[in-house]
C-alpha cells in the first residue's frame, strides 16, 4: 500500500468511527439523516462501482432497492428477518445477473432506457400480483429492530462495500474494468472478456441495493409499491455519485453528505416541486461541477503541491 491508501485507509476508519457514535446521541433529527445519508452513501458507492469505471450510466437501483423491501414484505410473518435479507440479497444478485446478461451487450441511451425502465415494470409486476390475489395494498413489515439498529447495520455494510472496492481497484477486474471505461473496442481485442467484467460488478452493484432495500424496510413499516420502486431514488443516487465524484472510491462518500442535507432543506421549502428540484440538481452537477468533488480537491492539491 502507497502513503496515500494507508492515509486514506486510516480517513475512512476514523469517519466510520465516528459516524457509529450517531446513534448515542438524543437527536432524533440526526439519527434520521444518519440513516438517509447511510443508505445512500452505501447505494451511491456500490453503483460508482459498476458505472465508475465502465460508463455505463444504471438507473436500476430502485429496482433492486425495491426487490429488498418488499422480499421482507412478503416472507416477515414466514421467516426470520435474517434469513430474509439473506434471501433478498440472492434473489437481487440472480435478478441483476438476468438482467446484464440481457441488456449489458447495450451501452449509451439504450443501457439507460432499460434501467430506467426496469423499477417500473418490476413495480407494474408487484402491482398486478397483488390485484390478482385480491389485495392492492401495501405490505406491514413490524419488527423489533430499531432505528439505531438499521444505521448500524448500513454503516457495516458500507465498511464492506468500502473495502470490497478498494480490492476490486487493486485486482486485475478494475485493471480490466478501466479499460473497458476507456475504450470497451480496445478491451476486446486485448483479449478482455468484457461481457463477464461488466455483470460481475452489475450483480454485486445490484446485490447491494437488493440489501440496503431489505434492511430498511422495518423502518417503514408499511410498504407500498410506489415507495419501494421509486425513480426518484435512482436519480438521487447517480446525482450523489457524480456530485462526490465516481471515478474515485471515496468520492460518492463526500458527494452524499452536503447534498442530503440540501436535499432536505428543499423538500421542506418546496415540496411539490421535489422533481423539478432534483432536475435543477442534476444539471448543476452535470455542468458546473462535472469531475465532482474528488475532482477539485485533486485539481487543487495538485495545484498547491506544484507552488511548494
């Protein structure tokens, strides 16, 4: 390990640290967006995963995220909490490598349309499941497992994430995943099994969603199709992602903090025009600051760097 992985190892478990000590305090408002932030730092990082270093933009996480919540829905009064996360996270990991063995030979707009897609037909599909065994209403999910629980079971989940893509970096599937985000005509001919590099990190990208989706559904309680398969989650994860800065492993960490607290300050001034805000947001990442945080702070550490 260079001197900059081990400061950025040691970064990482100090923020993680403190993160944990969230929860002790009295503030139920803090607890509350600890938990948002955690879940989206755990969505946004394990998507910049996959789309990071392909390009390869997946609006498919509400699919996934969905999958989770309502897997728990449907099995809560059947088996334990556990086993059910367990469950979810196979069903997520068999459902994304389905769907990148059929959509991953896509690439620009295409890609993008279908995932787009996807978290609206898995939700038509839930929808008319329900109609036609006589009950369109959501599903109760009551447990015991308290707020302070869930934060701590994201911020584990995000430690494992964390390193999991920090080995994938170091290992010859990054090496290869690089390349193919490059140049994907380049990484065939050098003999790159792309298709295989691509739905290996879709499916793991995938996994986690599934998860997260899963572990959170005892904190609803009441689970609706319309809450669970929700678009706007995607967007707000592939905005979070960008912001921080996707091609680096800590960057979608430091994207998510300051736009959730935003986030929650526009929702409240303005609540009916939350998609019109999100769009606002998007195209300000997108323009203004298209390399994200992770980029300017190297831009100008290196700019500092070559004045000393």
């Amino acid at each position: 390990m260079t001197r900059t992985e081990i400061r950025n190892f040691l970064i990482t478990i100090v923020l993680f640290a403190l993160a944990a000590l969230i929860p002790l305090s009295d503030s139920g408002f803090w607890l509350s967006m600890g938990i948002t932030i955690a879940t989206y730092m755990v969505l946004s990082t394990s998507w910049a995963l996959f789309s990071g270093p392909t390009h390869y933009i997946s609006l498919a996480t509400g699919a996934f995220y969905g999958i989770g919540m309502f897997t728990v829905g449907v099995g809560i009064e059947l088996l334990p909490y556990w086993v059910l996360v367990v469950v979810a996270a196979v069903i997520g990991a068999v459902v994304a490598a389905l769907v990148g063995l059929a959509t991953l030979r896509l690439s620009g707009v295409y890609f993008v349309i279908f995932t787009l897609g996807l978290a609206e037909l898995i939700r038509q599909i839930v929808t008319w499941v329900q109609t036609t065994m006589g009950s369109s209403s959501g599903l109760y999910v009551l447990t015991n497992i308290t707020e302070p629980i869930i934060f701590w079971e994201l911020l584990i989940l995000g430690i494992i994430v964390y390193f999991i893509g920090w080995w994938i970096n170091r290992s010859r599937l990054g090496f290869a995943l690089r390349i193919i985000g490059n140049d994907e005509v380049v990484a065939v001919h050098s003999g790159i099994n792309t298709a295989a590099a691509k739905i290996i990190l879709f499916v793991v990208s995938g996994t986690v969603a599934t998860i997260v989706g899963a572990l959170l559904a005892p904190r609803l309680s009441y689970i609706e199709s319309s809450i669970a398969f929700s678009p706007m989650l995607s967007f707000i994860v592939v905005i979070t992602a960008l912001l921080g800065g996707a091609q680096r492993l800590w960057g979608p960490i430091v994207g998510v903090i300051p736009f959730m607290l935003v986030w929650d300050f526009l929702t409240a001034t303005f609540p009916n025009q939350t998609t019109l805000m999100l769009g606002i947001c998007f195209l300000l990442v997108v323009y203004a600051i298209p390399n994200g945080f992770a980029g300017l702070i190297e831009k100008y550490s290196h700019r500092l760097r070559g004045r000393t």
